[in-house]
C-alpha cells in the first residue's frame, strides 16, 4: 500500500469514530428508550459473566500478590530482599514477562 491510500484509510476510521461519538451524544443518549435497553442489556451481560470474573480474579490472585509485592520492594529500593524471601514470587513473575534478565537458583 502506498501511502496515499494509507492516509485515505486512517482518515474513514476518524471520520467514522467522530461519526459514532456524535451520533451517541446527540441521539442516542438523550433518547430514553435507548438508554433503559443499554441499561437492560448491561444488566443482562454482567449477571450472564459474573461467575467468569470472580474466576479471573481466583485465577490471578497469585500472580497479583507476587506483582504488588514486587511493586513494594521495588519503590523501597530493596529488589535483592525480594529475591532473596520470594524466589518463587520471582519466577512466576519472570515466567510471566514482569521481570527480566534474573537468574535465580530454585535447588
């Protein structure tokens, strides 16, 4: 593609996004029908998807424990105690891209 027809691309989507930003707050949130079917249908969604959520975050806990506690250490300056007290914190973060470039021994 060359970059004309790049330019042309790039210039319909913000043409449609400022399309449909105008076409909500001028239409459709100021009509009442709509916003009580948005509401129902919202309702609908988070009811239908509210077991998967406390899934996610059983699922995760781990992983954000090992992250804040990584955090703590890291704004205090004491990364070397981290690894020291949590080497299994440390290779799930590393495992997960957190962090990088650290050797630990796990015998």
């Amino acid at each position: 593609m060359d970059e004309e027809k790049i330019n042309h691309i790039i210039q319909q989507y913000k043409l449609k996004k400022e399309r449909e930003y105008n076409n909500y707050h001028n239409k459709n949130k100021l009509n009442e029908d709509y916003m009580i079917k948005n509401k129902e249908r919202a309702k609908a969604y988070y009811d239908l998807h509210s077991d998967d959520r406390k899934n996610k975050y059983k699922d995760n806990a781990e992983f954000v424990k090992a992250r804040s506690s990584y955090n703590y250490y890291k704004k205090n300056n004491n990364l070397s105690k981290f690894r020291e007290k949590f080497p299994d914190k440390v290779k799930l973060l590393t495992d997960m891209g957190i962090i990088k470039g650290v050797t630990v021994d796990f015998n």
